[in-house]
C-alpha cells in the first residue's frame, strides 16, 4: 500500500449541497486554500449526524483559519438536500456536502466498503497544494471530536508556517513548540 500521508489528493468532480444551492465541486476548487474531507458512511443514519453537528458548531472557527470542510457520503446530492430538509441538526450545517454516489473518490482514498457501497470514517486535511497531510479513518461505530481535528489542523498549519519547529502531544495554539536539535535528544 502507497503511504498517502504528502500524496496528492486524487481528482475527482463531484456534485455537492450547500445552503440551499447544488453546485459542482473539483479537486481543483480546492487549491490554494486549506480543506478537510470528512467522510461518513450515509445520510439519515445515527452517528453520523452526531459528528455533522459538531463540525457545525465548530466551522466558524475553522473557517477563521482558511479551512474549508467538506463533508462526504456515498449518498446523492439529492440526498443531501432531502435530510438537511428533515433534520433540524443537519439544518446547522454550512458548509459543502459532496456526493460521492459512485464511491469514486472513497475508493481512491482506500476507504470505501466495496460491498456496502458505503465509506467508512475517513478524515483527510490537505494543504493548499493539495497534498494530505492528516489521514484517519476510524470504525463506522466510532464518532469522531471536532475540536480535536481543529487541534490538529492548527497544528499541521503552524509546522507548515515553521517548517524548523514541531508540536508535542497534546500541542495547542500559543504553547510552546520544539525545535529539534541534536541538544534536545534525551531530553524531553
């Protein structure tokens, strides 16, 4: 298996929901600007909105930071519109809803369930060149925190501004940084 961590994102062109409109979105829509690709396996289903919700709530803070979120599903930007319509939780969100109805772009990115049809938990951040710098994926039963990808996309942004520094565990902005040096081994 090729690592995808520096990879480029795939190409993809995909129809999305967003605030009431349908519009189309590209791997090139996304370049020159910070995008998280938050993938999730169906609409009207139970952790799903859980995990959609909290984005939400969060997506201003990410959008003071020039990121742009991306939500993904197997399901039709018919879909997308129809649940947003039924469901107050998914009412909050703002940002785009892609569908990924052929499992095109899941499938490229290694997390589409072949037999299912459906993607599981993956979260890709990409930088403005668009290469991954973040890639998770989890268990459809495991839902996922978005103040802790908030952390981390703060984190990869600031290694890319300071390429001669790194966060330790649990890093968030303001703390001190490392800057590794043949003095700091053994040390911390």
């Amino acid at each position: 298996m090729e690592n995808i961590i520096n990879s480029q994102l795939p190409e993809f062109k995909l129809q999305a929901y967003q605030n009431g409109n349908f519009k189309t979105v590209t791997n090139k829509d996304v370049l020159g600007k910070w995008s998280i690709f938050f993938f999730y396996p169906a609409d009207f289903t139970f952790v799903c909105p859980t995990e959609l919700e909290d984005l939400a709530d969060l997506y201003p803070e990410f959008q003071k930071l020039n990121v742009e979120i991306y939500s993904v599903s197997t399901d039709s930007h018919f879909v997308h519109k129809a649940w947003h319509d039924a469901s107050a939780t998914i009412r909050k969100i703002k940002y785009p809803m892609l569908a990924d109805h052929t499992g095109a772009l899941s499938r490229a990115l290694g997390i589409l369930i072949e037999e299912e049809g459906l993607a599981y938990r993956g979260t890709f951040l990409v930088n403005p060149q668009g290469k991954i710098k973040i890639a998770e994926i989890h268990d459809n039963s495991i839902g996922r925190n978005a103040a802790e990808l908030l952390r981390k996309t703060e984190a990869a942004k600031f290694v890319d501004e300071h390429p001669d520094e790194v966060c330790p565990a649990k890093w968030k902005k303001g703390d001190a940084t490392l800057k590794p040096s043949i003095d700091l081994v053994g040390k911390i």
